[in-house]
C-alpha cells in the first residue's frame, strides 16, 4: 500500500469535526454539505486505490530499460538467443560488449544493471556484500587444432603433448590466458605463447591456418561441424570458464531484471543441451 492517506468515509462524519451534522430524531445524520463531501471521500478513495494498483504492478510487470554489458565472445554465445527471448516482454534491453577483466567487473556494474562476465573456474569468486552473483554455466574450454595435425585424430589430448607447440592465448590477465596458466602450474608444461589475440574469431582463423594451437570455450566456439579445425577436450585436468552475471542488489528485485535473467539461463539451457 502506498501509505499516503488512512481515509475512509467514516472519517467524515466523527463527530461533526470534519462536516456539519444534524439531529434527526435520537441521532444524527449528515447534511447536504456532508453527503457531497462524503461523495468527493469515495472519489479520493478510488484515485488511491488506483496509485496502489499502478505501484503494485510497477513491482511485478517486467517493463522499461535494462543495461547490460556482455564479454564479446559471450555475446556471441547468447546474444541472439537472448534477444529473440525478450521480444515482447515489455523490456527494453539495451546491450554493449565489454572486453573485461574480472577485476574490472565491479566498476562495471555501478553503470550497468547487468554484468555478464567470465572468470577461470579455479579463481576466486567475486564476493561483495554490494553485489549478488549470478552462476549461468561452466563452460568447457576445449584444444582447438589445425587440420592435419599430428594430434587431430585423438579423442583427448593430454597438455604435456602440446608443450612444443606454438600457442595463440588471449591477453594476459583475461580469463582464458588465466586457465592456460594455472593448467601450466598443475602439468608443469609451460606453453610457447606466439600470439595474443582477444578475439576468438581471429584465434579460429589463425588456428586454421596453422598458425598454432589454443584454448577456446566450448559453445562460443564455430568450428563448422570439424571442417576448420579439430577440436578436442583436453585430458587429465580440468579447463573451464565460469560464466556469471554480477548485479547491484538494489536492481536485483526488478521484474524486467528478473526477466531478463530467466531468458538468460533459457538461452544457455538450450545451447548446452547440444552438448
């Protein structure tokens, strides 16, 4: 309830301290002056009952502008999915791709409603009492190879085996760079990084020119049905990203973030079960 006014129209008529009465037989009655103001209390009343109503919905009915800032190759992952989700929900969700580090995550969400970013599964999670995490996905990051590769035929491929090979890695301190890292602290083989591309897209081509070798993520990876390149998961340890959304608690209980949020895990539900 609003709380704005505690009025009924019971209260017009308390002992005459708010309209004029007059005797009629052992009681009272109200006036022709009281009964119209009586009239213009229901008025009041329904305008009130009205402000509840329109509150009310603005609490539960998904509407206006969300803004989001997304990973680039998470856009290319979900985006579009995404997109065709919240047509028709009454949302207008407004997105921009954000190269970002974890680090700079936070900062992010003081201009963003919506934070989707991504960070090595062995770093330490974002905790802040300012701030609710959101998990989407783990995200397998797979070996990508040349055609024709020594390797390519192998179902799984061990670290170790790539040790002489030439890597194409991200920019060190993003997610991807910070996986190849700590897989090099569990083997003990230390990649030959040659190039360092943020643009998946670019490392894709690379690769299938033979240019090296790299960690890509799994389902924001087009690899055309094997045409391009091989790509293969890799054995004996574990390589993933965990991809989350990170939010402001005080946009948290939005209905259109809320919204959004579902269409979010509905895009990666239908992705992942591709396997």
């Amino acid at each position: 309830m609003l709380g704005i006014l505690n009025v009924t129209p019971d209260s017009f008529s308390d002992g005459g301290r708010y309209l004029d009465q007059e005797h009629a037989g052992r009681g009272l009655r109200l006036t022709e002056a009281g009964l119209a103001l009586v009239a213009e209390a229901e008025h009041v009343l329904a305008a009130l009952a009205r402000a509840d109503a329109a509150v009310e919905a603005l609490r539960t009915t998904p509407h206006g502008i969300v803004r989001m800032a997304l990973f680039p190759s998470g856009a290319r992952m979900m985006l579009a999915g995404l997109l065709r989700r919240i047509v028709g929900t009454g949302v207008d969700l407004q997105v921009r791709d954000v190269d970002m580090t974890p680090a700079e995550v936070t900062v992010l969400a003081a201009d963003y409603d919506l934070v989707v970013t991504h960070r090595d599964e062995h770093g330490t999670p974002l905790t802040s009492p300012r701030h609710r995490v959101v998990p989407l996905v783990r995200e397998p990051l797979d070996v990508v190879l040349p055609p024709g590769h020594r390797l390519a035929r192998r179902r799984r491929i061990r670290l170790d085996e790539l040790a002489d090979e030439p890597w194409i890695s991200v920019n060190v301190g993003w997610p991807v760079d910070d996986v190849l890292r700590s897989l090099t602290t569990v083997t003990g083989a230390r990649p030959r990084v040659v190039q360092r591309i943020n643009d998946f897209s670019v490392t894709e081509e690379l690769v299938a020119a033979g240019v090296g070798v790299a960690l890509l993520p799994r389902w924001s990876t087009d690899d055309r049905g094997g045409r391009r390149f091989a790509r293969r998961p890799l054995a004996g340890v574990r390589a993933a990203r965990m991809v989350e959304v990170v939010m402001r608690e005080s946009v948290a209980e939005r209905p259109a973030v809320r919204t959004v949020l579902a269409a979010l895990h509905e895009t990666i539900a239908e992705l992942t079960a591709r396997g």
